[in-house]
C-alpha cells in the first residue's frame, strides 16, 4: 500500500497526500479505526518530509476522516454514506439504477439532437480551421485585466466575493445605460438586466414571451445565427425565415409575409449589424422600414447587437432600438463576447422597465445573478480607459485579416459570391447545385475545415452551397494556405 502514489508538482503536498489517503478510505482499502503509519514511517513511504505527513493528517482530521489518539497515533475514522470495498463486485440491492435515456423528455432530446458542437469536426493542433468567430486572445492585454481586478477588489473586494443582485452590478448597468446612449438610444423609460452572456438573455427573453397553450410563433433572418435557431426551436416558436438582400433583409417579403399570415407573430429575431453568417449591415432604408412595419404589426423585435464595435469602414449605424425612439417595441442584447474577453460571460439585455422587471425574477430563480466578481472586473477595465484603446488596436488587425481573407478568397474562389462587411468572418455563396459539405470532406483530408452554411438556415436542404470563413484567430500564413486549399478542391467540384 501507498506505493502508486505519486507527487504533482503544481499542487501543495499536504493537500495532496490528504486527498490520497481519503480515497483510500472511501474505497475501503483503509477500514475505520485501523492506524495510519506514524509521520516518520509514512514520510519514508511517500518520500516526503515528515512535516508535510503532519500537515495531511491535520488536514485528514479538520475533514473527519481520521482522529488523533494521544501517545499512540492518528487511526481511521468511521464514516457512512459511501461506497466502500465490501460492495465492489457484488450486487447491491441498493444501488439506484436509472435508465436516464428513458427519462429525458422532449426538451432535453431535442437540445442534444440541435448540439452542433457535438456534431462538429475536432480539430488537431495541425488543422487550419476557419470555423471560430471568437476573438483572438493574443490582442487581450492581461496585464490591464489583472489592474482591473486589483483596483476593484481594493475597493470593495469584501462585497464582490458575496451574493450580488439578480438584476447585477450597479456601476456596471450604469456605465452600459450610458454606453447604449452614445449609440443614440432613449433610456426613458428602459431598464436594464446583467446575463451570463448573449444566449442566457436571450433563453431567459424567450421563456417569458413564449406563449401559453401553443407553439410561438417568430420571424428572423434567413440564414440566422444557429445558436438563436437552436433556442427558439427548443422554446416551441415556429419559424418563418425572410431571405437576405445585399442591404439586409428582403423587406417586400417581409411585408407579404405579414400580409399572408393570419397568425399572429410573437417576436423578431433581426440582427442588423455585421449579421452572423452573412457579414451584412442592414442600411439605413431598411431599417426605418422594417421597424414602420414592425410597429403596423404590433411585433416585439429582440436586436442582436452583434459585432456593432467591429466596423471597418463607412460612417456608425445606429442600432434598430435607437430609432425606436421612446417606444417600447425593441428588446436589445448586447455582449462583448465577440469583441472582448468571452470567458468573462458578461452580457445585458435593455429594454421595457416592466419587462426588464419580470425578466429579472426569472434571472434569479435561475440562476440567482451572473458573476459579481466577473461584471466587477468588466467595470473597472470600461472605467480604467482600457476598453477604447483595445478596440482601435483590435478594429485594426481584425481590418487587416478580413483584407486579406476577402482577397484571398476573391483570387482562389472567384466562382463564390462573398458578402461580410466586417466583424471576424466572410459568407461565401456557391452556384446552385455546389455542395460545400462535400467540399469540407475533401479539405479535411487537407487539414483545412469552414463551417458549412447549411447549419444557419431555418429549413433543411437550403444553403447547401455556402460556407462561413471565421479568420480572427488564424495566423496570416495560414489564411492563404488555407483558402488556397479550399479554391483548389472547390475547382475539383465546380
């Protein structure tokens, strides 16, 4: 006994060898009240100091799995409720046994049929993969995240590391009202919740506008981002997709499909700027003309204010609910997670005051709040002055990227039709008929892999000829090799 142990060198020892003897006494291979080996025996058996022994077996006592006989030693102590040895091997009658395929219901199947991070490729190190939109976490300047979190808990470090509000942090919903303000948007009468991110905004949004009773119903974008298509489908909302023009949606259609339906929708999906997949700023025009209609309709739109920071060129557009004005009608969701530090998970959702007040009921039955230490550090780094001079050093390099990705696919892949007007991707549509996931099976045996289009559109069987190209995290050299490999298997097909 005791001779598989072996010492990690990135944890402290006596927490170590604690946690090895309290396996060894849950699996029954050490019983109650036998002796442990005295300090000086179990330092030679385990080729520590005799000081760390002692160390573990205080530590073995302050958790009761052993006490301390004077004179004579430490022994094992009794313990209940775990698995020991006597019953390794054996049929124990009570042992719960559930057939948890059985017990899922529809909401669970259907999340893991939708996964597709469980469908997707994985990826060795030697892959060139297009495939992330996530930002390059070479860009983060970590010795300002770490001033951040200094600073702040300086300050009140005691209250971060306690419960905070399910609404969240108040200097940084203050700081974000008056960031959504320099975007041009009227406060009046909104109010603001903090969420662990985009998407638990967005599934806390759809469970409290999901109707009761019967399936929703809801318009986007078609394609759409596929993570927005996974939760509305999981909520129940039937979707109707209204195609994609060069300026954004197809505002004719949108309109003749309202005119059409005689059921009543019960929300918009629209992200306007810098679309995921196809890259596209809906103009202007649209954009007073979608919300003209919306507002005729009486249809609740939640803006996706995806990528708005990563602009490269033209003059600012204005997010849908800035042109709402006072009215209550755009529920927006913002995040930097595609901008800056997505493993912070901070996002907010800003809306309708009584909304915002219903949804943070839900917020915290939930989940109680989203990180306070988290929007703590996201705050100080905002107030520090960090947040604008990452941004004009990101736009930069992300400008030079999508540069070089556009050109390059212009010369290998002339035959596709490229749209993406910034943010971290370019969409590529194929003529009729081109199959791209035929086209990723023949550049993975490249080691070259995309996301293929198909995923991002509301029916099965539409965008069968496009592909999505995410270059932020991929190293210049290999963007050209890459799209190189993809043109010259493309041609293969075409």
């Amino acid at each position: 006994m005791f001779q598989d142990f072996k010492l990690a060198g990135d944890r402290p020892a006596p927490i170590q060898i604690k946690e090895y003897i309290k396996r060894l006494i849950v699996k029954g291979a050490l019983h109650a009240d036998q002796k442990l080996p005295s300090t000086r025996e179990m330092k030679e058996l385990l080729n520590v100091s005799r000081n760390t022994v002692i160390a573990a077996y205080a530590g073995l006592e302050d958790d009761g799995f052993a006490y301390a006989v004077p004179g004579k030693g430490s022994y094992v102590a009794a313990i209940s409720g775990h698995n020991t040895a006597e019953f390794e091997g054996t049929d124990d009658p009570a042992a719960l046994q559930i057939d948890w395929q059985a017990k899922m219901n529809h909401y669970a199947v259907s999340a893991v049929e939708l996964d597709l991070m469980k469908q997707g490729i994985r990826a060795g190190k030697e892959v060139i993969s297009f495939t992330s939109i996530a930002p390059d976490e070479q860009l983060f300047n970590v010795g300002e995240v770490k001033r951040a979190f200094l600073d702040r808990m300086a300050i009140e470090g005691h209250v971060l590391l306690n419960y905070g509000y399910a609404k969240g942090y108040k200097p940084l919903i203050e700081y974000l009202m008056h960031y959504m303000e320099n975007k041009g948007v009227d406060c009046s009468g909104k109010d603001m919740l903090i969420t662990s991110g985009f998407t638990e905004g967005f599934d806390i949004m759809l469970s409290a506008l999901r109707p009761s009773g019967r399936p929703g119903a809801a318009i986007c974008e078609n394609p759409t981002h596929h993570t927005a298509i996974k939760n509305l489908k999981l909520h129940g909302f039937e979707l109707t997709g209204i195609p994609m023009e060069p300026d954004g949606m197809d505002v004719e259609q949108l309109e003749a499909v309202l005119q059409s339906r005689t059921q009543r929708f019960d929300l918009a999906y629209l992200t306007p700027s810098y679309h995921n997949p196809t890259g596209i700023v809906m103009s202007p025009a649209k954009r007073n003309a979608v919300m003209k209609i919306m507002s005729r309709y009486q249809i609740p739109v939640i803006e996706d204010g995806f990528n708005e920071e990563l602009r490269y060129s033209g003059a600012h557009v204005a997010p849908l609910i800035s042109s709402a004005g006072r009215g209550n009608g755009v529920i927006y969701i913002g995040s930097f997670s595609k901008v800056l530090f997505p493993g912070l998970r901070v996002g907010w959702v800003l809306g309708d005051r009584k909304l915002i007040a219903a949804l943070e009921s839900i917020k915290r039955a939930r989940s109680i709040h989203t990180s306070t230490i988290d929007q703590s550090i996201l705050y100080q780094y905002l107030l520090n002055g960090n947040f604008d001079k990452y941004v004009k050093k990101a736009r930069l390099e992300y400008k030079r990227k999508y540069e070089l990705t556009k050109t390059c696919c212009e010369v290998c892949l002339p035959e596709a039709r490229l749209t993406g007007d910034g943010g971290l991707h370019l969409f590529l549509t194929f003529p009729p008929g081109f199959q791209t996931r035929r086209l990723l099976e023949a550049c993975l045996e490249k080691g070259v892999i995309f996301t293929p289009g198909d995923k991002f559109f509301i029916q099965e069987g539409e965008g069968a000829n496009t592909l999505r190209l995410g270059f932020s995290r991929v190293t210049d050299e290999k963007i050209k090799r890459g799209i190189e490999i993809i043109g010259r298997e493309a041609r293969r097909f075409l």
